[in-house]
C-alpha cells in the first residue's frame, strides 16, 4: 500500500512502489534526535512517527462490536504475546515478550508502570474508548529527548503482537501528543501481509485516510477513519466480509480485538475495602472498593471458586481460616469477614493492607471476566475469552509468603489458558519469581 503521508512501510510483501518521504515528527530513535516520518506520495501534511519494521465512521467503536464471520470461528483463545515501546516515555525501541505469567521489575524511574501503562491504553483503545480518555496526559508520554519538528509536533509509538488462530498479528500505533492529540498513523498486519494502513492527509480535518486489504478486483479499500479511534476495532463495524480478502482482514482484527480486550488493571485500595457495601451486580471494581459485594456473590453462585479463595485466605493470613463468610447487615449493606472456626469471625475491616491486596488479588485469579468489571465481548463464548490481570505492584504490601501463594496460584491457573498475568515487582519479589516456574522476570533499566 502506498499512504501519502502514512507511515513508512514494510514493502516487502506488497506491490507498490517505494514512496518519498515526508516532515519528521519528533520522536527520537536509537541515536537519532527525530524519527523519519511517515512516507507517502507527494503531500507532506500530516507527518507522524515512522513505526518498526514488519513483525516485531462512527464516532465511538460500539463496545461488543466482534462479529463471528471473519476466521470462521476462535479456534484458540486470542493473547497478546509481545508488547512494543518504540518511543514511549522512557522507553526507546523496546520489545518484551509476554509468557502467561510476566513479571517487570528494576530500579525505581526504570519504567515498570510505564511498560503495563502502554499495555492497558492498547486494550482500551481497542474497547472503543477515544485517545482523550485514554491519554489525557499524552504530553509526557513523548519521549523527553524527542524534539519538535518544524511544525511543532511530537509524539509517541507503541504496539503490540496478538497470537491467535490467525497466527501472530502485528498492531503499531503513531500519536501525535503535540500539538494537538491525534492518532496520525495505524497499521495492523498479519501473515506477512498489511491488512490496515491508517495515515494523516489533511492535519485540518480529524480524520485518517484508511486503507485495507480487499483482494479481488479491488486490491483495497479507502475510507476515512476518525483520528481519535482506533481504527483496528472500527474494521468489524465497516468491513462487509465478502470477499476471502474482507475475511482475512476481519479475522485479524477481530484477533487484536479480542485479545486486547482481556485485559483488567487491577489495583487494590484497602481504605476503600474495609466498608459495608450494598449488594448488586457483584462485579469487581478496579479498587476492589466492592469486594465484599463481589464474595456475597460468589458466596452464592460460585460455590467452589468461593472455597477456592477460602482455602488462598488461609494461606496468606494471619490465624486459622476455616471459611470466608459474607454478613447481611440491617441497613440493607453486607461485610465480609474471616470466619475462624470456633473463634468469633474477623470483619475484613480488621484485616492488614497486605491481607486485603492479597484477599482482592487472589479474588480476580479465581474468577473470569464475568465477575470482573471490565468490557465483555457477548459474541465471543466465555470458554472462548481468556483474562489478562495486569497488577503494577502485585507485591506491595506483602510479606514473602503471600507473594509465593499468588504466583503459585497465577502459574497453576495460567496452565490451562484461561489467565494470563502482568505485573511489576520490585527487587525481593523478583528473585522470589525467578525461582518459580512458570514465571518470566523482566529486568528493566539494565
């Protein structure tokens, strides 16, 4: 495909001819003090970070908008297995596989939060939340080397790979953070083939020229894409799926979609776990602010799984544990407690703060997506989806014996395909995990 003004692309596979190239947005790489911007034919309007090599409209995407028709079916749980800094933050040309249970750690300022940060934005982004919502603070996202170009533009890249039954996909992403936030440039590829290109024509309008692959009498397809949207999740919404071209193209997409949208950022806030609260849909929130909500439901319609995490509890908190119980209180709230046998019951009020991140970690480890507040796909069958847990600080607050209950829980769960854990550590950890099997540890700042 040749996108003028696009990203400089991987011809590789493709029949185009090379193209010229374009203004360069200022995003350092390697040595250099800006990266090339995308090349195209003969408009210079619209420059944006030139991504890595191949491999490494509607206003807002329709959450739930997978469609079954592109690959004839998941035949394999869809996960991200690769996730690409090329100039984020700190990061410069980085690329870290994913294994099912991965864990970053290093030197405090090495870029641990930074690293799941980038992942969770993909996995938003891909759910059809807007670039605004995502990076309300995209400024300092942009490497803080990279210089502006003349037009006073920088901006930032990150991707990411998606293994599936499609085999690996490829996303790469350009934003514009300066002056105005922008997505300037997308590209989604798979089999050695670009599926979707996305680059910026005309910087007045807030809209990408699109193109896909098609095959048949029409080699691809152009559209223009709204510059705030991922354009990968909006394929399935635009895509009619008719010719073996169209298919492909859904399959992949559909791939990345599913894949990234597994994905739920849990951080545990004890002060906001300790109070009774109304029962409801028992869904877990980011915080776990409604924990006891969530083991009032699992209480019920989770049997086994609640015993599951009674026997966790028991590991990693102080005194017997016999059971974890849910109290209905008289102004209509429950309280989850400890129960302790013979002993009066703990209300988990009582409880350290390591003992509830502990409590509320092991929580999402035991449940999926259904019980978890995070973005379902109703076309995809749940034995289909899989979970991704990202925990930036899964050890903080504690002690060496919780910390090795939750790997052997998240290695143990992660086995069967239906889990996959991210996370960062700091240094105790690390050397904890590097002695558990089926843990990966990423050293950061080397």
């Amino acid at each position: 495909m040749d996108l003028t003004g696009g990203f400089t692309l991987d011809h590789s596979s493709s029949t185009t001819a090379p193209s010229s190239r374009a203004p360069s947005l200022g995003v350092p790489s390697g040595g250099a003090s800006s990266v090339e911007a995308p090349s195209g034919g003969t408009s210079s309007a619209g420059a944006a970070p030139r991504l890595p090599p191949q491999g490494g409209a509607g206003r807002r995407a329709e959450k739930g908008s997978v469609r079954g028709g592109g690959g004839g079916g998941l035949r394999a749980r869809p996960a991200v297995t690769e996730l690409r800094l090329s100039a984020f933050a700190g990061h410069r040309s980085a690329v870290h596989a994913l294994g099912p249970v991965t864990l970053f750690t290093g030197p405090s300022g090495s870029g641990k939060s930074t690293t799941l940060r980038a992942y969770e934005a993909l996995a938003r982004l891909s759910a059809g939340d807007t670039l605004d919502e995502v990076f309300p603070d995209a400024a300092h996202c942009v490497p803080e080397r990279a210089r502006p170009d003349a037009q006073g533009r920088r901006g930032f890249r990150i991707g990411c790979t998606v293994d599936g039954p499609e085999g690996p996909v490829h996303l790469d992403l350009a934003v514009q953070a300066e002056p105005r936030l922008r997505i300037v440039g997308e590209r989604l590829t798979g089999r050695g083939r670009t599926l979707l290109a996305t680059a910026l024509r005309d910087p007045g309008r807030p809209t990408v020229q699109a193109e896909w692959h098609t095959a048949g009498t029409t080699p691809v397809t152009r559209a223009p894409f709204p510059d705030d949207l991922l354009g990968t999740a909006l394929l399935p919404l635009r895509v009619a799926g008719k010719t073996p071209g169209q298919l492909e193209v859904l399959a992949a997409a559909e791939q990345v979609v599913v894949g990234l949208r597994s994905a739920f950022a849990c951080d545990p806030r004890p002060e906001r776990m300790r109070a009774p609260v109304p029962p409801g849909e028992g869904r877990l929130r980011r915080d776990c602010g409604n924990l006891a909500e969530v083991l009032h439901r699992t209480h019920t319609d989770c049997p086994r799984r609640h015993h599951r995490l009674a026997a966790v509890a028991a590991a990693g908190c102080v005194g017997p544990v016999t059971g974890l119980g849910v109290r209905e209180l008289p102004e209509g709230t429950v309280r989850a407690v400890l129960e302790r046998g013979g002993r009066p019951a703990t209300p988990l009020a009582r409880l350290g703060d390591g003992e509830l991140r502990y409590l509320a970690l092991a929580l999402t480890l035991l449940t999926g997506p259904g019980v978890l507040e995070m973005d379902r796909i109703a076309e995809v069958p749940e034995a289909m989806q899989s979970l991704a847990l990202l925990a930036d600080g899964l050890d903080r607050g504690l002690d060496e014996r919780q910390v090795g209950e939750l790997l052997g829980l998240a290695t143990g769960i992660a086995a069967d395909g239906h889990i996959r854990v991210a996370g960062t550590v700091g240094e105790r950890a690390a050397a904890q995990a590097r002695r558990t099997p089926g843990v990966t540890v990423v050293e950061l700042g080397e």
